[in-house]
C-alpha cells in the first residue's frame, strides 16, 4: 500500500495519511464505475429502443405512365432492346399519349431525343385529366425515349415543355 502511495504522493512534503489516501481513491473508483453504469444503462437503451405504431402507417406514392405511340392508327412497339425508345422514321407524324395512374398527385416524362431533353407538362393521376397526347414529326428518322418521373417539374414554361394538343416539328433543330 506504501508504494502505491508513494506513486500518487510524490514528494515527502505532500504525504497523506493513509486514511485520506484510501478515501480519495474511493471517491475516484466510485465515479468510474458510476460512468461506467450510465454508459452502459444509454447504450442499452439507445439498442433496445422500438417504436411501433399500428394507426400511422406511412407509405410512399406510386405513378405509372402507360406509353401509347402511333402512326396513322398503328400502334408503334419500342425497341426491342428497351422499353422506353422509340424510332420514328422520317416525315411520319406519331400520336404520343401519355396516361397516368397511381395513388401520387402527378408525375411528368422526360424525352430524351438527340442527347437532348424535354419535358412534358404535369399529367395527374385522377381522371379526367389523367392523359396527355401530342404530336411528333421528323426530317429524319430519330430516337426518342420517352422515361416516366413522379412528382412536380421544377422548371415549368421551358421552351422544352411539351403540352397536350399540340404538333411539335423538328424539335431538336430549334431547341437551345
């Protein structure tokens, strides 16, 4: 006990007596093992918490778009090595229509045609304004693909909007 004494003492000067010595140690293990409890007591909360709740359910929306392409009456499949693009060949004009349905607000397309993009107004998913159509015509053959996005179009009037009713020529060459 004199050598663990001496370590904690020092000098000669600063001698406790053995009864203060004890004490302080005491107090200093007593307040290790008090931290060590309180660590231990929040790391097991912190683990074995669980909230449960039958009344709040939480769930996210879904939106699909059904694509219709046609060409004088015809329907146009994609190609076969994609769902979402399309060929259209030159000076032909192809009916898009674009049908929403789904338990979120809206969702809008994006089409990509000649590394470029273009948007299409916001399509609800409630009828009847659950579809848009528009019209598309090339000087040469193209491909467009036309890919689904939920939620709100942040840039709405862009000069590469897309509105239903509308004939929309050579795009490409006069967008920005």
């Amino acid at each position: 006990m004199n050598k663990l004494k001496e370590l904690f003492t020092g000098t000669k000067q600063n001698e406790l007596t053995e009864k203060a010595f004890i004490q302080s140690i005491t107090v200093s293990v007593m307040g290790m093992l008090l931290c060590l409890v309180a660590l231990c007591s929040t790391t097991w909360a912190w683990f074995s918490e669980d909230v449960s709740s039958s009344s709040n359910t939480i769930k996210t929306g879904s939106c699909t778009v059904a694509v219709s392409v046609t060409n004088e009456e015809t329907e146009i499949a994609p190609n076969a090595d994609t769902t979402a693009t399309y060929t259209f060949e030159a000076g032909k004009s192809y009916q898009i229509n674009l049908t929403s349905t789904g338990s979120a607000k809206s969702s809008y397309c994006k089409l990509a045609i000649n590394e470029k993009e273009f948007y299409t107004e916001q399509i609800s998913t409630s009828a009847p304004n659950n579809t848009i159509s528009f019209t598309l015509t090339f000087d040469a053959s193209t491909e467009v693909e036309i890919i689904t996005l939920w939620g709100t179009y942040h840039t709405p009037n862009d000069a590469r909007d897309f509105y239903g009713g509308k004939s929309y020529t050579n795009l490409v060459e006069n967008a920005g």
